[in-house]
C-alpha cells in the first residue's frame, strides 16, 4: 500500500493524539488510520445501509 504523508497543523496534530490516547493506538498513524477506517465506515452504512468489513486487500481475514 502506498505511503501518504500529511502536512498536520498543529490542532491537527492534538486532535490525532488525542484520539490516540482515547483509543490506546501507539502512534499517531494508526490514530489517523482509526479516524479514516470510522468515517469510511460511516460513509459505507450511509450509502449500502449495512456495516461492511474494512481489511486490506490480499490481507489476513479475521
């Protein structure tokens, strides 16, 4: 999967560690992966009316 770097503000950046903190994530990659992964989520039941499973392609199914 391509690498995507982001130039954060700095509230920005609170926002992401907060979430970190608030989700026991590590890094504030994985805050931003959270947030995506919620609203892709969110956008998915708006559009099909279910939940669907969010896994990387060719990745392990749990």
């Amino acid at each position: 999967m391509p690498e995507i770097t982001l130039e954060l503000t700095d509230q920005q950046a609170q926002l992401l560690d907060t979430i970190r903190r608030q989700q026991g994530l590590e890094t504030m990659d994985q805050a931003a992966e959270w947030l995506i992964k919620q609203r892709m989520r969110g956008a998915s039941l708006k559009l099909t009316g279910r939940n669907r499973a969010l896994h990387a392609v060719g990745g392990p199914r749990k």
